[in-house]
C-alpha cells in the first residue's frame, strides 16, 4: 500500500499530465478546422487530375517513345512505396496505421517476388521500417521544419521521387497515407502513382468522354513532360494535406481521451488517498483512547 506521501505526489503528476494533454487537444482542435479545408479543397483537383491523365495514359499506345511516367517501363519488377507521416507523436493510431498499411503493401509485393523500397517523408515511420526492412529505406525528406504543407515541399519530393524512378531501376511508385474522413476516422490508403494506375480511368474515366479523342496544344510532348511530373505533385501535396488535417483529428481524439482518463485516474487516486487518511486518523484516535483508558 503507497503513502499518504507517495499518494500525493501520484496525484499531482496525473494533474500535471492532465493539464498537458488538455493543451494539446485544444491546440489541436484549434487547428483541425484549417488543415480539414485544405485537405478538402484539394480534394476535388487532385482527382480531377488524375481523371485527366488516366484517360491520357489510356489513348497512348505503350512505345519506346511514350512517356515513362504516363505507361510504365514495361515491367513490374521492381516497386517503391512512399510512407508519409508526421514528424510528432501523441496522436494516437495515426502513424502506425499508415506503416501497418505501407508495410501489408510491401508484404504482398514481396511475396509474389517484387523487390521493393521504401521512400519516407516524415520521422514517425522510420523506425518500424528500418526494423522489418533495414536495407528498404533508399532516402528520408525531411519535413521537421515544414508546419503547413506546401506545394513547394510536395514539388520538391516529387522531382526527387521522379529522378530516382528515372535513374534508379524503379517500375512502379506508390503513396502511403491517410486519408481525413472524419476527427474520428483516418482511414489508410495506398495509391499508386507511378505510372497511373489502369483501375483509376476504370472508376473515374467512364464514359464518352474517356473515348474521346485528344488534340494537343501546342505540342503533346511539351504538354506531358508538364502535366505529368505535376500530377505526381499534386498527389504527394493533396496527401500532406491528407496527412495534416488526420494527425490533428487524430491527435484532438487521443488527447481527448487522454484528459478523460487522468480525470478518472485523479478521482480513484483520491478516494485511496482519502481511506488512507481516515484509515490513519482512526488509528490515532483508538492509540489516544487507549491510552487514555489506560491511565
């Protein structure tokens, strides 16, 4: 049995902490309402994007002059998933989910006898990684400075993800992240993004308008040595955002939950400290009666 001493000081670092994770979840909360319209607004381009350039990749017939990026090289052998995460913790499931998910991907790849890499942006989805696949990690972006996405990072990691997949042997990109549906739900999600993938013109592309044919202007070389290295990077961006709105619900909640459980800690504690008390009280008051009794 603790101390009335030891007690005490129990429930003064619960309240401490309970203060703490109260900060957080109002910081949180504060700006959730932000990072969500972002994410939302970019929702609708992003996908529109990649409706275009589905049904572009679909009119192309697959030649040694058509763009790498929009077809492919052919060959399937070789895959890299980038696992985007947030540098911070305390929020809850919301990094582990999007390894879990990167890592199921890379495990069924590996067993139908791809090689797979892994390109990470964000701190949180290091470690794990480098414990399953310790010579999976080709290179780290490092977000630590960044506080709001920008278009900027996500061009900056695309041109690095598109001069490794040019360089480097890689057929098939992949993107790891979570997708903000509600502060509750941050459901994980893995898309391919290199070369499109055939499935997105399927669902998105139907239609007379996927059949269409296409006029470029002024040059369709020009045109899609533009277009397609920025819908790599309005993928990698709308997922950030993604990102940023799910670690701030996440966070709200599990801080929420947090402040919750110190609150029910701080009043169990207090009921042991306070039968403590009465209990020593009580003790005293029979020592006093006895002795006096005695004399």
């Amino acid at each position: 049995m603790a101390s009335l001493k030891a007690l005490k000081i129990r429930i003064g670092s619960v309240k401490s902490t309970q203060k703490i994770t109260k900060a957080l979840n109002m910081v949180a909360a504060s700006k959730l309402r932000r990072a969500q319209q972002s994410a939302m607004a970019a929702r609708p381009y992003s996908e529109r994007m990649t409706e275009v350039v589905s049904s572009l990749a679909a009119k192309i017939t697959p030649g040694p002059q058509s763009p790498k990026l929009l077809v492919g090289t052919g060959k399937d052998d070789t895959h890299l998933i980038i696992v985007a995460t947030s540098d911070r913790g305390l929020a809850g499931a919301f990094n582990t989910n999007i390894v879990r998910a990167a890592r199921k991907k890379a495990d069924d790849l590996v067993s139908q006898g791809k090689t797979v890499f892994f390109y990470i942006v964000g701190r949180k989805g290091r470690p794990v990684l480098q414990r399953f696949y310790p010579k999976g990690i080709i290179a780290q972006f490092d977000t630590s400075e960044i506080k709001n996405p920008s278009y900027a990072d996500a061009q900056a990691i695309a041109k690095d993800i598109i001069d490794r997949y040019v360089t480097d042997g890689i057929d098939v990109v992949h993107l790891a992240y979570a997708t903000f549906r509600s502060t509750l739900v941050q459901e994980p999600t893995v898309d391919q993004i290199i070369p499109v993938a055939p499935a997105a013109m399927e669902e998105k592309g139907t239609g007379p308008a996927s059949l269409a044919a296409v006029e470029y202007e002024p040059d369709e070389e020009d045109i899609l040595n533009d277009l397609i290295p920025r819908n790599v990077a309005v993928q990698i961006y709308r997922a950030m955002l993604e990102n940023h709105a799910g670690f701030y619900g996440s966070q709200m909640t599990a801080m929420d939950n947090a402040t919750r459980n110190a609150g029910d800690m701080i009043k169990k504690l207090g009921i042991i400290y306070n039968r403590q008390r009465q209990a020593a009280i009580t003790t005293e008051l029979i020592e006093i009666i006895s002795g006096a009794e005695a004399l």
